[in-house]
C-alpha cells in the first residue's frame, strides 16, 4: 500500500469516492460519525456568532453540523482540494438552506488562501491523517486563527486496549478493505483508510505535534474505545 500521500494521488482517491462518501462513512462506522462530529461542535461550545473555518471539509459534514450552531451570524467556510467532493458539499447547502451561512472554497489546507488571523474557529474532520505534510497544515491553522481562537479536530485513531487492539484490526483492516472492494469494485481507497490510520501519529505524538505547532491547552478526548479522538487546543492571547 502506497502511504507516501502524494496530493495528486490523495485527490484522486477522494474523487473516485465521493459519490459513495457519506454512505461509506455511515456503514463503516455503524452510523455513529454523525454523533462524533456533532460531540466536536458540543466541546467547541460556540456562541453562535463565530467565523469558522473547516479544513478539509469534504461533503460538508462537520461544516453542516457547525452551521447548525452559528445562529446569531456566525459564518462557516469549508475548503477542500477534491473538486468532486466540494460539489456534493454545495449541493447537500443548497438543499438544506445553508447557502447564507456555509460557503465552500476549492483550496489546499498546506497553503491556505486567507490572511492570518482570519478566523475564531478552526476545525478539521478526518482531514490532517490525508494530508502530505500534517505539521505545515497544522502550522497553517495556526496561522489563520484568531489570538484566543478555537481549534478541534477529530481523528481516527488506534485503541490502546491491546485485546481491543487485536479485535479492531480484524475488522478495519480486514472486514472493511472487504467491503469496500465489493461496493467500489476496485481495492484502493479501502484498503487506503486502515493503513493510513495505523501509519498516523498515535494520541500522545499527534498531541505533541499540535503543541509544537503553537497551541496551548491541548485536550484529547477518546471515544468509542479510542478508535476516534477529538484534539482541542487554542491559540495564546497574543500570538
Ligand atoms: C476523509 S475526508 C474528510 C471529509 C470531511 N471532513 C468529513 O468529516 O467527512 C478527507 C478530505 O481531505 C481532503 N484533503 C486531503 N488533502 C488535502 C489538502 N492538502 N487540501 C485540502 N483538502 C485536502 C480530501 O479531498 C478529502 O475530502
């Protein structure tokens, strides 16, 4: 399995998948990612009134769930560099009656198109694991957030029950490559998802790398077992 993220190889992927995207995430994840991504608007505790930003954004889960809370003119952005995914995203707003809260911008997360300090609010979805260069996308989200901003991000992770560990792996390096060959017909990008987890930072180093990167208060809340984490963490007052 080629893990070397090369950005050209990445966007393929995710263009190959987008149509069957939020369906996957669903059935792979037992229908719970909705309640994780809205766990991370619950910790971010949001006014309502906040410019966020969501890295990565994909379809437009997390985005979708953000706006929901931005009630008192608050605005959410989300860019991802998948031009078939970013369609999905501005036709699930239209739908829905998001198009005055939720803009959607074709963008690469390693060189972001916004002035530093732009935003009160930065979160990523599934998003840094995929990148080529997590530490300059991290570096980047620092950048634009606001002195006192929020950061969240939410992450597939590896539980560190080692009985758990065992069981895990069984099913998502070995069930689910399974799956996703019968639906797609093709091998990669399941076969992408467990390797790109288990060669990802575990909860310590991932941490450690947010800090590096200049946040402060850096919190890791595990769920289900620590197959998923969300990492929060803000910006100093005067950085
Ligand atoms: C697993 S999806 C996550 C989508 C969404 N956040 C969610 O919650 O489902 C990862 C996304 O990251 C995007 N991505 C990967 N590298 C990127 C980069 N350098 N710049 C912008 N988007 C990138 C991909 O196009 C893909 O849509």
């Amino acid at each position: 399995m080629d893990l070397s993220k090369d950005p050209e190889q990445i966007r393929g992927l995710f263009s190959c998948i987008a149509p069957v995207y939020d369906q996957m995430n669903r059935l792979f994840s037992w229908g719970l990612d909705g309640s994780w991504r809205r766990r991370v608007v619950d910790l971010l505790e949001l006014a309502g009134h906040e410019e966020v930003l969501d890295i990565c954004c994909g379809t437009g889960e997390l985005t979708f769930a953000l706006a929901k809370r931005l009630n008192k003119g608050g605005s959410v952005v989300g860019i991802d560099f998948t031009r078939e995914m970013l369609v999905r995203a501005k036709e699930k707003a239209r739908r829905n009656n998001y198009q005055k809260i939720c803009s959607f911008r074709l963008a690469d997360a390693l060189n972001l198109p916004f002035a530093n300090g732009s935003f009160d609010v930065v979160t990523n979805a599934f998003g840094v694991r995929n990148l080529s260069d997590p530490k300059t996308g991290l570096q980047e989200m620092y950048r634009v957030l606001r002195p006192k901003g929020k950061f969240a991000c939410l992450e597939l992770s590896q539980p560190e029950n080692r009985w758990f560990l065992g069981l895990y792996r069984r099913y998502f390096a070995g069930l689910l490559p399974l799956i996703g060959y019968v639906i797609l017909k093709q091998r990669g990008p399941y076969d992408y998802l467990p390797a790109s987890v288990w060669n990802f930072q575990n909860k310590a180093g991932f941490s450690a790398l947010i800090g590096q990167c200049g946040f402060q208060n850096v919190q890791v809340h595990s769920l289900w077992g620590g197959t998923v984490a969300i990492f929060l963490a803000g910006k100093p007052g005067s950085g």
